[in-house]
C-alpha cells in the first residue's frame, strides 16, 4: 500500500497549485460582450499579406495565417465572428484579435485560410456580411 510522507504532502501540493496557475496563464481568455451578440455589418472582406505572418497582432497574439483569425476596427477582442460570403453565401466563423482594416469600405481582413473558405484568394476582395455570434 503507498502511503504519502506527511511531511512531503504540502510540498507536494504547493507544486501541483503552481503548476495549474502557471498554465492557466498560458492563453488569454476574453468575453465577448452580450449586448454585441447579434450585431451585423455589411461590406468588404481582404485578407492579411504575407508579410505578417508571426508578428505581433494588437491583441499580442502572433499572427497565424492558418489560423481562423480576423481584424477588426472596433470589435472587442476575443469576439467570434461569422462571415458570410454575399455572392456564394459560404461562411466561417474568426475570432478576432487585431484591428484594421484602415482602408475605406473594407470592414474586417481576414487570415488567407479564413478567407479562402469563404471566397477566391486570387480576388483578394469579396462583399460579405459579418454577424457577432459570440
């Protein structure tokens, strides 16, 4: 039978609570706020160039090509997002953790893996509706 050394216990679980709080700390974790839930906007999607790929984004994620991730001008960070393509109507859902676009009628740039489910990368463009879900 194993017995547990009185003495080593609080030692013991002194190292499991640091563990556990060290990696909780290891992702930043947002909440979207509710009265956002259900807001829409409608115009202009792009994608990132690949001159960002692992820099810092303004939330102070490194930015991921591949991930499911958007700019947005001013949605909270952490907000998920759906998108919709207007002309196909295909959809993806993007957390977003940047801010831009800042150009004129674009109203979110999405990461190349993001937008190429949605649209044609080779178009660069592409009039969509996004839509807070939470």
């Amino acid at each position: 039978m194993l017995s547990i050394n009185s003495r080593r216990y609080p030692l013991i679980a002194s190292f499991v609570l640091i563990l556990s709080a060290i990696s909780g700390c290891s992702t930043v974790q947002y909440k979207t706020d509710p009265t956002l839930i259900g807001f829409t906007e409608h115009g202009v999607a792009s994608f990132y160039s690949l001159k960002y790929q692992f820099r810092k984004t303004s939330s102070g994620e490194r930015f991921n090509q591949l991930a499911l991730t958007a700019a947005h001008r001013t949605l909270p960070f952490g907000t998920k997002v759906l998108v919709i393509n207007l002309e196909n109507t295909r959809s993806v859902i993007v957390k977003v953790n940047d801010r831009g676009p800042f150009i004129d009628g674009r109203i979110i740039d999405l990461t190349r893996y993001a937008f190429s489910k949605i649209g044609d990368t080779e178009k660069g463009l592409i009039k969509v509706k996004i839509e807070v879900i939470y």
